[in-house]
C-alpha cells in the first residue's frame, strides 16, 4: 500500500464544491460497478483503495464490507486507463463491468468518500440463510426486451418510489417503497402467487437485482432474471445496437446529476404546482434538505426551497437557522426525507399492485 499522510478527505464540503463546480475543469468519465465478493479485511482494503483513487483525482462514494464493494465515483478522462489497470490488477475485480454514465456533462461529485460498511446494500437479510451466488438469469438489452414482450412475464422495477417516479419500463411494478429493504418483502407479497412467471427485475446498475434475484430464487420463484448491467446498460446497448427503448423518462443516479435522460418522455410533475417537471433537487434549506421534483418557475418562487417555511428559514442568521434544525421535524435520524412530505402537493401515483 502506498503511503500517505491522510487517508480522508478533511475539506469544508462547500469549499470542495466550489473547487469543482468553479475552479476544476477536469474532464471526467462518470461511471460505476459492483462485485459481491468475501473480503475478509474490509478496512484495509478502503485504505488502500483510497490511496491509489486519491492521487489519481478520483471524486465519489464507494462502500466496502467483507461481502465487496459498490462503487458510484467520477475519474479524470486523462486517468482512465490507469484507474483500470490498477482496479483490474485486484484479481476478483479483473474486467468487472463498469458501467459508463450516460450523460456526463454536468460534475456528479465534489469529494472522494470510501466508507467501510456492514453491507455493501443495506437489505435487511441473513445471508447466511440462502446462497447469494444462486443468482438469476442474466440479460442483455436485447433479450430483456424479447422476454418483456411475453405475456408470462412480470417486470418489477427493485429501486424506490422516488427513482421509478421519474422514469421506469413500460408496464412495470413499481413498488411505492423507500428502500430496498422495504422492496424486497413488498414484492415477495405482491408476486406470490406467481411463482411460475417469468419474474424480470431491473434497478439502476444491478446490484440490487443481483441479491434480489438470489433471494427469490430461494423464496421458490422458479424463472427469476435480471437486466446486466442495470438501466445505465440498457441506455447504452439501445444506443449501440439500435434497439427498441422501452424505458420511458429518466434514470435516477445517486451523485449531483441526480438523473440521465433515458427518453424524452416527462412523466413526473412539480411536486409543488402539478406541471409535468422531473428535475429532482433537495430542498435548498440545508435544515430540511428534502429531495423533490422542482420545476424552474418553482424553483425561482420558493428560491429553491420546498416551501415558504424553508424559504423564510434560508433569512435568518446562522444561529437561528442551527436552532430550527436541531427540531426539524422533516429530518428523521441522520437520513433526509426523499419526496415524501405534507409540503409537497402534487405527486403521481406509481403502478404498485398488480393489475387483476
């Protein structure tokens, strides 16, 4: 491992953002990957990962634990080829799948974040109750889309309500959850007396799918697959390979993008006037922080902010501005609220049952 002086990023978070947003214009591929995989000493390897990403410029939020490692981070257009061949030169990791944003224009991290975590998912399960390697089928673009073509299959989005509400593939069950956690009892239930049909699941890049579809499996679903590669896959081999699109609206990213466009198709609304809108922010309150959808007539009223509480918050001084957070009730723990709140008016209903 190669010595450094520190192995966390120690600068003010707005400091950071400046530098990207402003001052660094590095092009960079925005990508991400995964690989469930026994590490058996997770701190070690963080440490060493951060080592080598950090001088290589490498921006984004990686999770690590002794079951892999799922990795959204951006890398310097000019390091590419070495950030590959350092990762590929890790032998469980030689030629993982890295999937390449689809759009990239916009900066989609400002720090670079590894954290060592129980999980790599948080899913809520025993893994030690079933085989996590007894994974489903996996498909390519093409064959995802022959497969959702037969009238035995049930395609069932495995993200949360606030990703699906924005974009999603035709005809899909879209659970109104707010983890995955939640998803994977709430579709056990909805699919379980179809245990015979050809289950189709897809998430953002297939981690989720990937313990989803072993869990199933061993829940007894007979015909369980997966989309390789998640959505950001899909969007590219459609585009290489000139196939029929069948997701409709954006892909929902974890980073400062918050979303790709997948299709020109706007199916969400402004969650504060009801006009077609999916341009997801967070509330500009840092105190509430809420991620919403926010048109731009929206945005210049409220100044950014997902009400006229948050609004007047934002004038007070910093003092005041501590108090009110410290009893925000739109905070709950260490996790902010995503698209759920009494403020937010307007909000379509997604297709979470099964139509009989």
């Amino acid at each position: 491992m190669k010595k450094v002086k520190h192995l966390y990023n120690r600068v003010n978070r707005e400091e950071l953002k400046s530098r990207v947003y402003s001052d660094d214009k590095t092009t960079r591929v925005t990508l991400s990957f995964y690989k469930y995989h026994h590490i058996s000493n997770p701190e070690e390897f963080r440490d060493m990962l951060y080592a080598e990403w950090d001088e290589m410029g490498v921006l984004g939020r990686t999770y690590v634990s002794w079951e892999g490692i799922n990795a959204q981070i951006s890398v310097p257009k000019e390091n590419f080829e070495q950030f590959k061949k350092e990762l590929y030169s890790i032998e469980w990791l030689n030629n993982v799948r890295l999937n390449i944003a689809v759009e990239a224009e916009a900066p989609s991290f400002y720090k670079l974040t590894i954290k060592v975590r129980d999980k790599i998912v948080a899913d809520g399960l025993n893994d030690e109750t079933f085989d996590v390697t007894n994974k489903g089928v996996h498909l390519s673009a093409a064959e995802f889309n022959r497969l959702a073509e037969d009238p035995n299959t049930i395609i069932v989005d495995m993200r949360n309500h606030y990703e699906a509400e924005v974009g999603h593939f035709k005809n899909a069950l879209t659970p109104d959850v707010d983890t995955f956690r939640e998803a994977l009892n709430v579709v056990e239930e909805e699919l379980k007396e179809h245990k015979e049909k050809n289950i189709l699941m897809y998430c953002t890049g297939g981690i989720r799918c990937e313990k989803a579809s072993a869990y199933y499996k061993h829940k007894g679903f007979k015909n369980v697959y997966q989309l390789n590669g998640g959505i950001i896959e899909y969007a590219r081999q459609v585009k290489e390979e000139g196939l029929e699109n069948k997701y409709i609206g954006k892909n929902f990213v974890f980073d400062d993008r918050l979303g790709e466009r997948i299709s020109d198709d706007i199916i969400a609304v402004c969650h504060q006037c009801g006009e077609p809108c999916d341009d997801h922010t967070n509330c500009a309150n840092d105190g509430c922080h809420i991620l919403f959808i926010q048109c731009s007539n929206c945005k210049e009223k409220y100044e950014g902010c997902c009400s006229e509480e948050c609004k007047e918050v934002l004038q007070w001084d910093e003092e005041e501005r501590q108090e009110w957070r410290k009893n925000n009730p739109v905070r709950t723990g260490d996790k902010y609220v995503k698209g759920r709140s009494e403020k937010l008016k307007y909000k379509k209903p997604l297709n979470s049952t099964l139509k009989s």
